[in-house]
C-alpha cells in the first residue's frame, strides 16, 4: 500500500511496456474520453514513445457520441498524438444484451485497427467487477479468471497496465485533467454498472480489500486455467488426427477432461462456448452414443460433428431448423 502513496502514472506504464518488451513497438491507446483511458494517454504522452497513436471507437448509441469525438480529437491535438475515429455499428438482438454487443463492436475495431499493440486503461476495480461479474453468470474457470493484463486479438497485442492499481489512486492522479462521462455508465439497468454503484460500494463497507481479493482471486483462476489448457494441450495431441480428433481415444477420457479438451478446441479456432448444459450433452452422447449414430452440437460459427470415427469441427455449418438461439451461448 505504501507504494501505491508514491505511484506515478508514467513511471508504471514505462514499467509495464519494459517487462513486456513494448516500448519499441507502435503503440496505440485505447481513448474512450473517460477518466481512466485520458489519464492513460497522458501518462503515454509523457514517456515521449515514438509513433504514439490513439483510437476512439464511435458506437452511435448515445446523443452525446459526436461530443465524446470531439472532445478526444482536442485533446490528442493539444498533446499532439495522432488520432483515428472508427464509426462502427452494434448488432442487437444477438444475445447477451446491449453491453455485450457494444463490447463486440469495439474489439472488432481493435482488431482490424492494425495497431501493433493496443494500450487499455483497466484497472484493480475493473477486474473485480468482472471477476464477480462472470462468477454470479456462472462462467468457469476462464471466466472468473476475469480480465488478462496481455491478450491478442488477431494480429494484435492488447496491453493493460494498471490492473494491480486500484480505481481510486488512478482517480486521484486524473484530477484536474478533464473527461467525458458517458451517461449509461450510471444506468442500474445494466448488470456491470449495478454491481459497481450498489453491490462493490456495500462490499468495500464490510470488506475493505474486496477489489483487490477479488482480483487476486481472478489471478488464481487464471493461473487454473493455464493448467487447464496445458492438459488440454496434451489430450489434443493424443487424440488428434489431422484437424479431427479420434473417437475411441476421446472416449478414455473422464467427461470433466473431455469438456475441457472441447473448450480449449473451441477458444483455439475462435468459436464460442455452448452453456454448460448443452456441452454436457454432447459429452455424453459422444460417450455412449451407438456406432451409428453422428453426435453434433451446432454453434453460431460452425458444427462439431461425429463422422467416419472422429470428431470433425465444421466451419459454417451452424444453421439448422430447432437449433437454440445463439443467445444461450456464453464463454
């Protein structure tokens, strides 16, 4: 704690890019106009990185979107970091409401935004919400492993330098900067925001440290689910056979296995996960099922489907008649 009376924004950003080899790279930040991503921008101003950029997603969704642009197009002008605006749509009625499609819109940007490394302004607080978020959604071990301080979509590298530091020290080091504040973060309505304004608030009264145990707990997950996907890495390798995998040795696998090596296979071609009631009944029918029958599961982006011995992943084969909808999919 007493460090963190001493923390300087920069400092722990230059750090951050130091352990993870990324002050050489073409960096690029992740400007919303809130508090957190401008203190961000500055605290990488500051460090004079060369070929410093900055992306704003536009998502349209709120009568004030045109404002939040301008505001991140004065700002990034008087520091003098190029900026990119990229106008994007958000698919609804896709499942998992409003927050998570806009979420899928965003990450789409990133990834073909083309930056080397992209620099997100997550923090401690951040991490909890989603910790507890995922957990009360009864996500597993990947989920509550909450938000990855490294992660890579597609050809780029995300970054999050400040999820070891709590929300309050990144507010006390944004004073006086200026933001914008996007009014459907005070909305209860949506499930993130009611965990951050009702439920964390009464946490922190009772349990002063919850932010950060929460995390440190979503640390824990992660590093199970590593282990996890080293097991799943070896399973793959016995059982593979070209891009299929062989029936008689997925079924000397214990169901729990199974479903691990099925989800570790899904997150690798980057399909989404059934929930966790129809992957139970896949597994057991990929168990028990009799040598004529063809087990399949069909999932938005494609088909996992038992033929000729092997268990075949399908691309595109998604769309038949009485499927479920996609919106029971989750991670």
């Amino acid at each position: 704690m007493a460090a963190l009376k001493s923390w300087l924004p920069e400092a722990h950003l230059a750090a951050f890019l130091d352990t993870h080899g990324a002050l050489n790279e073409r960096l690029c930040v992740g400007l919303s106009g809130g508090r957190d991503s401008v203190l961000l921008l500055h605290a990488a101003a500051a460090l004079h990185l060369e070929g410093l950029t900055a992306l704003h997603v536009h998502h349209g969704l709120s009568p004030n979107a045109d404002r939040w642009v301008a505001f991140c197009e004065h700002r990034c002008a008087a520091l003098g970091i190029p900026l990119t605006v990229v106008r994007t749509s958000v698919e609804r009625g896709q499942g998992g409401g409003l927050e998570a499609a806009a979420r899928t819109a965003r990450y789409r940007a990133f990834a073909d935004y083309g930056a080397q490394t992209l620099l997100l302004a997550h923090h401690q607080d951040d991490q909890a919400e989603t910790v507890l978020f995922n957990l009360l959604r009864g996500s597993g071990v990947s989920g509550a492993a909450g938000i990855p301080p490294v992660r890579f979509l597609g050809a780029v590298r995300i970054l999050r330098p400040w999820l070891d530091v709590p929300g309050d020290v990144i507010a006390r080091h944004a004073e006086g900067l200026g933001w914008v504040e996007d009014e459907s973060n005070a909305n209860p309505a949506f499930s993130r925001n009611f965990l951050r304004h009702e439920i964390l608030p009464r946490l922190r009264r009772r349990f002063s440290a919850c932010s950060r145990l929460l995390a440190q707990a979503g640390g824990h997950f992660a590093e199970a689910d590593s282990l996890l996907g080293e097991l799943a890495e070896i399973d793959w390798a016995r059982c593979r056979e070209g891009e299929a995998a062989r029936l008689t040795t997925l079924r000397q696998l214990s169901s729990s296995r199974l479903k691990n090596l099925l989800r570790w296979r899904l997150r690798q071609l980057g399909w989404r996960v059934p929930v966790a009631a129809r992957l139970d009944e896949f597994v057991r029918q990929l168990q028990h099922s009799a040598p004529d029958r063809h087990p399949a599961l069909y999932l938005p982006e494609g088909c996992l489907r038992v033929s000729g011995r092997a268990l075949h992943w399908q691309p595109g084969d998604s769309a038949t008649p009485g499927d479920p909808a996609p919106s029971n999919l989750v991670e």
